[in-house]
C-alpha cells in the first residue's frame, strides 16, 4: 500500500518538522514523539515526489509541494496544478510549489535532440508511473516529454511550464552531437541568461 504508507509517513514527517508533538498510530507508521524531538530552528520545506491524484492531494495537505519528472505540459496543467491546489487550499495550506522535471537540451537539430534523450532516459518509457503521467501530457516517450531545440524553441517551452503551474524548473541537460561538453555548454548558457536578472532589477522582478 504505497499510497497509505507514504500519506502517514508524510503526515508524521511534517508534524514533527513544525515542532509538534506527534502521537499517530497508523496502519504502516506510528510513533509517539513526546519530548524526544530536537527543535528545529528553521522551517525545512518537504516536497513530495507525486503524481497520482491520492499523492497529489498528500503533497497538497501536508507537504510544501510536488518535484514532478517527465511531466509535459498538458500534464501539469489539466492533472497536476489543479489537485495540489485544490488540496492546499482546502486544508488552508499556502499555495504548495511544483517543481518540473524533465530532460533539456539546446540543439538546432530537434530530431536528433531527441534521439540523444531516447539513448539517455529511454527506460522511463517502461515504468508505468512515468508512462502515465507521459500519457496525461500527450507524450509517446521520454524524447517526446523533453524540451528541445534552439535557444529561441526552448526559452518558451520553458516559459510554458511556468504557464502551467510549475513554480520551479529542473533540467536534465542533455548532450547531443559528436562534441557533448560543447553542447551541455550551450544548454547552460541560455540556462545561466534566463536565470540572471536583468541589470538594475532585483532577482524577483
């Protein structure tokens, strides 16, 4: 019972990381904290990798947010974005965060792009969990989820997980061609530029 098993590890977890006291006698997981937790000092956010809709209402209540992989698009904004939030906001939680996943490389050459990315991360076609996320976001395979393409091409598929609901991105950067250190380079490049604010405003504008 996955599900069971990581809502009341969750439930625990982020209990005692908010300094409560925590007496919970579950089905898989159960404890009795009372005075035998340290304080922690700091708040320690907890993100919980989710993507069925019971995990996603989990991440929602209880934790801060979702680290997603191979997630597209249509996939995070029709399945994803809307059940966090709606879990958040029923449980009067601020609104969670959603990391996006997914491979990434600056290429002209699309296609083979995507034949680099089938050779490196071909084996999430197999695994039934990243299978049907793929499948909510009209994605065939790991080369078809990836974002790909010039500078101009991926600078807006980034921009549209944002568009989405994603809050956060993170890349797998993927080499392609016969010089890969050149073309992870490339990648980081346009990466390092989005990531700089421009001069004169603050990181946040």
């Amino acid at each position: 019972r996955p599900g069971r098993s990581t809502e009341e590890y969750i439930r625990i977890l982020t209990a005692l990381l908010r300094g409560e006291d925590v007496d919970f006698q579950g089905e898989d997981w159960s404890t009795r904290s009372a005075g035998r937790m340290a304080p922690v000092t700091e708040p320690v956010p907890v993100l919980l990798s989710a993507l069925s809709p019971r995990l996603l209402r989990v991440a929602g209540q209880y934790a801060d947010g979702t680290i997603l992989w191979m997630a597209p698009v249509k996939a995070i904004a029709e399945h994803i974005a809307p059940r966090i939030h709606a879990a958040a906001s029923a449980a009067g939680r601020p609104a969670p965060r959603v990391v996006a996943g997914l491979p990434v490389a600056v290429h002209d050459d699309a296609a083979e792009a995507r034949d680099a990315v089938a050779a490196t991360a071909g084996a999430y076609a197999g695994m039934p969990n990243y299978r049907r996320v793929m499948d909510l976001g009209g994605a065939s395979s790991p080369a078809e989820a990836a974002l790909v393409g010039d500078e101009t091409s991926v600078r807006k598929q980034l921009q549209s997980l944002l568009d989405a609901g994603a809050t956060d991105i993170w890349v797998n950067i993927v080499g392609v061609g016969p010089d890969h250190a050149a073309s992870r380079r490339r990648t980081r490049d346009l990466l390092r530029e989005l990531a700089t604010p421009p001069v004169g405003k603050g990181a946040g504008t």
